[in-house]
C-alpha cells in the first residue's frame, strides 16, 4: 500500500473558506473544445458571486438551484436539456446508442430517462457542468443564456457521477460502460486525461495529495443478486490514478480486506465515500449492505463496521434494491465528528457519531439517494427522491429542520457559485 496521503495542511473552517475563494476567482477561457462543441465566449470580469446549491432531479432534466443553508429557498431552475430534440434525433439514428439509452430507462432509470447525474459550477460562476447519463455527455450549459457552451460526449454512451478537482478547474467523470474516467477541463470541455477503472466506475473523489479515487461498483443491472452469483458483478475495486499524468499508480480491492476483518458476507462494491478531514481514514458504503465500513489508508486495513437499523417494511429481497444499492449517500461534518447516512431503501435518514458509530434519530425521508452538507456547515441536506425534495438535518441534534420541494427524482446536491442576484436564464 502507498503511504497515507499527506495531511491536508488547514482546518475544516480554513477548507470552506479556501473553496469559496476558489469560486471566487474568474478562469479565462481558453484552449480546445471537445468534439461538437460550440467555441468557448470572450472571458469578461469576474461577476460577484453567490454561493447556492445545485439539486439534480434526473428524471426531468432540470437542475434546481437553492440557498445552501437556513431555509433552502429557491432561487430558480436550469434546463440541464436545452437540446434534448437534438440529442435524441442523433441517439435514434445510431443502433448502439439506442440500445444503450432504451437499456439504460428499463434499468437504472427505473422505467425512467437519467437526464441529470453530476453537476459543478465553473470556477467563475458563469455556467452549471453537468453529466447526463441517458445522453452518454457532460454538458456546459451557460446560466445567462441557457444554451449548451460546450458538450463532451463519453465512450460507451453512459457518464456517471463526478469529482471536481480542489483547484475547481477540472472535473472527473466516470465513463460507467467503457470502465474509463475521463478528466475534462471545466471551462472548454477539453479532454485532459483518462485512466481504466474496475467494472461500472460510479464514485471519484480528488485527494490533496494529487490523485483520484475512483470506486468501481460492478454490474448493477441485472438480477443476480445472490451472494453466490458475486462472481458475475465483474471486477470491483478503488482505483488511484495520479491527478497530473492520469497515470494509474494503485488498486485496492475490499474483498480481501473485508474478509480478513471477518465480513465475508458484504459486497466488495464500494458506493458513495467520504474521507476524513485528515485524510487519513475512508467511509464507504457497500452495495447490498444496510451500514457502513471504515477503512484506515496508513494500515491499508478495515478497522470498523457500522451495522445500521432496518426498516421493517423494507424487504430484504436483494433483487428489489435500486442498483444494488440499499443505502447510497454519505456525508461528514466540516468538523469530522459526524457522518450523514442516506438509507435509501430502509426510508431513513440519520447523523453517526464517527468516534462511535451510534447512530442517532432516524429521521423518516422517501428513498433518500444522496447527502452533502450546508453551505454553512451547520446540516446534512439530502435528496428525497421519492419525495421530490431535499431535506436538511442538523447535525448538532440529528433532527429535521426543513424540507423543500424540487423536481422530479432529485439525486445529486452540490455546492455551487452562480452570479449573485442570479434568478433563471434568459434562453
């Protein structure tokens, strides 16, 4: 195992700020774009700048934008499919495309297009980055016009979730049906690098210590759920690729570290993760699997399970569970003392105490799928996308304080930097 990442040198608090400086400064556009792009505008002065949160509903194709703390009102909506006619005009005339977008509704979209997965925004504020599964593209869409910028369309004609890098000049998106990554430059599009992933990358998380984690979830898409079908899941591991040459430098399979902990029974696929503020330990959820794993980088080892409640109206029929995944969505405190658990399946959301593990009020949400935190750091917001809303948890108390409603099926709520006053796009 590589040594431990090096210990990111500032405080939680030194974090936010240093993030919002990043949003903060204007990046001039520049260099190449990616294949039927539209040229990149003149860069012009930074506009001052508001932070939000994007809100991704998947299934409508919009991008809600909402204050990122105290009420979470909204502030407006982005067409994240200006050019769904044009889009699905090419899909139809390309037989392996088809296939692909139809495969993709009757599966993970649940009978349903995934129009919207990942969003960013760019560094100066002036466009929301989004990758659109059922269309196999990450898309620049400009917020004063509405209109595409620039569109990068991935091999194997699915894009999946996204990392952005601490610099907020470049994001990783998983290429989830070639087993790739690609890493684009966030204000032209242009592709910068890519790296070979385990089978079906799904989560990616830039590290500062110069690489990228990508966690590989394995076939999702079928009914072989029995733990004696694990075989046909496919290869699934964590991918370290280094951030600056995309060059694959180490992979950590969980299937032996889980087993020497004496969890034979938990799935090796790895969803939704989030490190430590030091860097030092990674908490992960497994497909399957009602709880979470902790995992210490220095020892390469499994140091501790978090078995967490059923619900006991959930059935434990793996084959009934959203991509193999009852719970996806996992959070920390900028403090590091409390974790945010999404219990999808289970109908329940709930803050963890990290030293430990004890749960606490399990707070009633439907299929929540994702959990982020406040703008202020004060909550744990979640997609409710059962529910058409986004609910804020404190963490102090681990009790609701506020829901609102979006659109249809929200997943993915990132922080984000639009220009302030900002309330909808001219297009």
């Amino acid at each position: 195992m590589h040594a431990a990442p090096t210990p990111a040198p500032n405080t939680p608090a030194r974090r936010f700020r240093r993030l919002r400086t990043i949003a903060a400064a204007a990046v001039l556009a520049a260099g190449a774009v990616a294949p039927a792009v539209a040229s990149a505008g003149t860069a012009h002065a930074a506009p001052a700048l508001q932070e939000v949160m994007f809100v991704g509903n998947n299934w409508e194709g919009t991008a809600d934008v909402i204050a990122p703390s105290g009420d979470f009102h909204k502030i407006g909506r982005i067409n994240v499919i200006p050019d769904k006619d044009q889009r699905l005009a090419a899909i139809y005339l390309n037989p392996a495309n088809l296939a692909v977008f139809l495969g993709i509704r009757l599966t993970a979209g649940e009978g349903h297009d995934q129009f919207v997965d990942d969003m960013y925004s760019t560094p100066d504020g002036t466009a929301l980055v989004a990758s659109r599964p059922s269309f196999g593209d990450v898309v620049s869409i400009d917020l004063a016009t509405g209109k595409v910028k620039w569109r990068f369309p991935v091999s194997g004609y699915r894009s999946d979730h996204m990392a952005l890098s601490p610099d907020g000049t470049r994001v990783a998106v998983s290429s989830s049906l070639s087993n790739s990554v690609y890493v684009l430059d966030i204000n032209t599009g242009r592709q910068l690098g890519s790296f070979a992933t385990g089978a079906k990358p799904h989560e990616n998380v830039f590290t500062p210590d110069g690489k990228i984690w990508n966690m590989s979830i394995g076939e999702v898409n079928n009914d072989l759920d029995a733990p004696w079908q694990d075989f046909l899941k496919g290869d699934r591991h964590i991918t370290i690729a280094d951030a600056s040459t995309y060059k694959v430098v180490r992979t950590i399979d969980m299937r032996s570290r889980l087993d020497a902990f004496g969890r034979t029974d938990l799935s090796n696929a790895v969803r939704p993760a989030v490190f430590s503020p030091d860097y030092g330990k990674l908490y992960f959820q497994v497909s399957y699997f009602n709880g979470l794993v902790e995992y210490d980088v220095a020892t390469d080892k499994i140091t501790r399970v978090k078995t967490l409640p059923k619900n006991p109206a959930t059935s434990d029929d793996r084959t009934t569970f959203v991509n193999d995944s009852r719970h996806h969505g996992l959070s920390m405190s900028p403090g590091g003392d409390k974790l945010c658990v999404a219990g999808t399946m289970d109908d329940y959301a709930t803050v963890v105490n990290r030293a430990t593990l004890q749960e606490g009020p399990l707070v009633s949400a439907s299929k929540p799928y994702w959990a982020t935190v406040s703008g202020d750091g004060k909550s744990c917001v979640i997609s409710e996308s059962g529910a058409d809303q986004v609910t804020a948890i404190s963490f102090a108390t681990g009790q609701k304080t506020v829901s609102v409603p979006v659109g249809d099926h929200p997943q993915r709520v990132r922080i984000a930097h639009i220009p302030a006053g900002w309330t909808g796009t001219t297009g």
